[in-house]
C-alpha cells in the first residue's frame, strides 16, 4: 500500500479542510520563498480528495494571499500534468547547425549564410572570388536543443513569483512522473526551474470509485506531504458560488443539510442539467423532474427541492446571490433594495442572512486577477453595490451583517472604491461604521508590522 493509499484510509482521524490547508500553505510558502533555492525542502505539498470538492479553486486564492503576506507580486499557473504527453514538457525541438570552415574556423550556419551574403557583395570581382573562397566549408554539425516549455510552471523564468499547480498529478504518466521529481530537485530537461516558483499539486484519492490513470511509483510519494482533503459544507458553497448555475445553487444555499446527499461532483452536475432545461425553453416543473431523478435514493430532498421550486422565478422566496448583486446595474439595484426592504417588513430575515452569507463567499473568491479583469467601470459599479448593501442592511438595524460584509470587503482588492464610496456617503450610521473599521484596520496592520 503507498503513501497516498494509508493516508486516505485513515482520512477519518486525520483530515483537513480546504481553508485548513491554504492555512498552511501560506504560512511554509512564505517562508519558502525567503529561503535560497538550495536550502528548501525538497518535496511538493498535495491535495488529496475526491473529484469535484474545488481542490485546485481554492488554490487560485494562494497568490492573494501571499502578497499581502510578503509583499511581492504572486500569480498561479495551472498544469494538467494528466493531459500533457512528454514533448509538451520538454518543449519543441530546436535544430542548430555550425559550420567548419577551411581554415578550422567555427560560425553558426546563421552567421555563415550572412558572411556570403556580404562576400558575393564584394565589388571587385578578385577579392569576391578570394572571399568565397575563404568560405569554403569542411564539414557541418547539428545540434538538438529544447524551447522551454510554456506548460510547465517554472521552465520559464518570470520577475514575479508563481504559484504552479500540478492538477491530478496521480494521473500523470510515467515519463512526466519522472519530470516531476527532476523539477522537486530544482531541475528540467537539466535546466533550473525559475526559484520563485513554488509547486503545488492536486490529486483524487486511490479508491476504485475515482479513475487514476496512474499510480504514482513510491519514490515520487515518498516527496510528497499530503493533506487529506475534506471540505465543509461552507467551503463547498463557496466552491460553487464560482461554478454552480443558480436554481440548485439557491437551493443548496437555502437547504445546506441536503448537500451531503449527492457528492460534490454529482450536484455540480445535477445543477447543470436543471439550468440546461430551463435555459431551453423548459419549465420549472420539467426542471423538478431533471434533478429528482438523480434523487431516487434521498425521498425527502426531492420533496424538499419540489416545495422550493414551486415558487417559480418570484424573486422574493430566494436569497440575492453575492454574483447578482456585484453585477447589478442601477435599475436592478433599486429593486434588490426593495426587496430586502420587504423581507424586513415581513420578518424573513433569513433571507437577508443568506443574501449576505453568499457575498460573502463571492467577496473571498473575488482574487485580483478577477478583479483587473472587471474593468474600470464594473469595477466602480461593484463597489456601489456593496456599499449600497451595507448601507441597506444598517439603516435596517442589521448593523452585524453590515460590519461583516464591510470586514470582508476590507480585506479584498475592492477596497480602496468601497473606502471611497463610503467617505461620500451621508449615512451617520455607515460615516460611524467606516471610522470602527478603519481604526481595526489601522490596529491589525500595525500589530502585523510589529509581529
């Protein structure tokens, strides 16, 4: 039995969750990258866990992370070591010829062709014959070298520092296998790996239900340190607040009990399938029927599920998804607004919980990559959004949930337009709110200075 295969079957006494894991991994990637390439552990950290729980997502969060912990520049780069054949790490043949003159002198054949070009130029016809002639070549050779591989995290040397994660690396074949622990050494194709680049990898467990392509031989495993994988169901919602299409997602939201009835990758698929038929002309009855055959085993989700849907598209008996919000235009705001304002009214609080606990979750996968890609202009709407919530929630007397959503926007790369906004805004309340919050920022970086 190796390594991967004793961890997994003692995974019950011994696991870790998805925020667990990119804990720590911040805490030895920063250290790491202090370290000279020479002193480092030589081995890769691994994700263990089934198919489908959002191993490699949460990981797109780690640059982010180490930024505000070093203060250098991070960017990840994703591997599907499974997918790649030999060639694609080593890079694409490069051919050179030299060329031997006469006389034993040695040129490249780029810097010969050049050399004729200029002697055949020659005006006078005697020294043009004498030239060529001192051109004559004696012999050639070929040399084969290898591009660096775009594919490879590390191959490449960059100014900023990287994050590459080798995705399913229990899936990779046995040549890239080999590669890999060339790389663990510091290597690739005998060329050094860039020194700010730190691996990461991914894997499913070795259990017949998942397909490894695979084995990993016991001298790779044996330079792994593996982390069990097992997410909570938090972690999963967060996961599939980036992937997972609306009507399940509302649902899981709503009902987080039932989401350990299918696994992860059974409702991605399940949630898939439903906004397939809706989006083709299908109606939310037909919809029901899609997702309830996936439920045979679990009767009382799928009345659950039928009872939920049968509100149809009425907005006002579903939580306002984090993504909703951040993508509304003015016009959709004000009745996002409205309707929170209703559900005070009513007394359905719950739904004003929901509604934040899920921008909240957008908030943390919302990395700075995602957030240049935004723009300008989505980027300011976004702020105004938030900073419209929040005031929302506080004139409502939820000043909790409005200090929590504010703590989490603090903390993600909205915060200078939320900052902004807020000075503008004439609420004493949010004015009030701000001021707390920018002395418990101001108090956390400086106990972190001083740390």
């Amino acid at each position: 039995m190796g390594k991967i295969a004793r961890h997994w079957g003692e995974r019950d006494k011994r696991h870790h969750s998805l925020t667990e894991a990119l804990d720590r991994l911040t805490q030895k990637f920063a250290a790491r990258i202090k370290q000279p390439k020479e002193e480092r552990a030589n081995r890769i950290d691994i994700l263990i866990g089934e198919s489908g729980i959002g191993k490699s997502t949460i990981l797109r969060q780690l640059p982010d992370r180490l930024a505000k912990k070093t203060g250098l520049e991070w960017k990840s780069k994703l591997w599907h070591v499974g997918g790649q054949a030999f060639e694609d790490v080593t890079g694409l043949p490069i051919i050179t010829e030299d060329v031997v003159l006469a006389d034993g002198a040695v040129m490249s054949r780029d810097e010969y062709n050049s050399a004729m070009v200029s002697a055949q130029k020659e005006p006078d016809p005697k020294k043009m014959q004498q030239a060529v002639a001192g051109l004559r070549i004696r012999e050639t050779h070929r040399h084969a070298t290898f591009a660096k591989s775009e594919f490879v995290p590390g191959a490449i040397w960059h100014d900023h520092c990287t994050v590459g994660i080798l995705d399913e690396l229990s899936t990779a074949p046995t040549l890239i296998q080999n590669q890999i622990r060339e790389m663990i050494d510091g290597q690739l194709n005998g060329d050094p790996i860039d020194p700010n680049c730190l691996h990461v990898a991914t894997g499913n467990p070795p259990d017949p239900r998942f397909v490894t392509v695979n084995a990993l031989d016991e001298a790779l495993e044996k330079r792994l340190k593996i982390y069990i994988i097992q997410p909570t169901r938090e972690e999963l919602l967060q996961v599939w607040e980036r992937i997972m299409p609306n009507v399940i997602y509302r649902f899981l939201v709503m009902e987080e009990p039932f989401i350990d009835a299918l696994s992860p990758r059974e409702w991605v698929g399940v949630a898939k399938d439903v906004q397939d038929v809706r989006d083709g002309g299908g109606s939310f009855e037909e919809a029901i029927e899609e997702a309830v055959d996936e439920l045979l085993d679990h009767p009382e989700v799928a009345i659950k599920l039928r009872k939920y849907m049968k509100f149809g598209d009425d907005p006002y008996y579903y939580p306002i998804l984090g993504r909703q919000l951040l993508d509304a235009k003015a016009a959709d705001m004000k009745l996002l607004m409205a309707l929170i304002e209703r559900w005070i009214n009513d007394d359905k609080r719950g739904f004003i919980g929901e509604s934040k606990n899920d921008l909240l979750r957008t908030l943390r996968n919302t990395t700075k990559d995602d957030f240049d890609k935004l723009g300008s202009k989505a980027q300011k709407r976004a702020a105004e959004n938030i900073v419209d919530f929040i005031e929302v929630l506080a004139a409502t007397k939820c000043n909790d949930m409005a200090q929590q959503v504010l703590a989490h926007a603090f903390t993600t790369p909205f915060i200078t337009l939320v900052s902004q906004k807020l000075r503008d805004r004439k609420s004493a309340t949010v004015r009030q709110m701000t001021d707390v919050m920018n002395k418990f920022e101001a108090e956390r970086e400086r106990q972190g200075a001083t740390a």
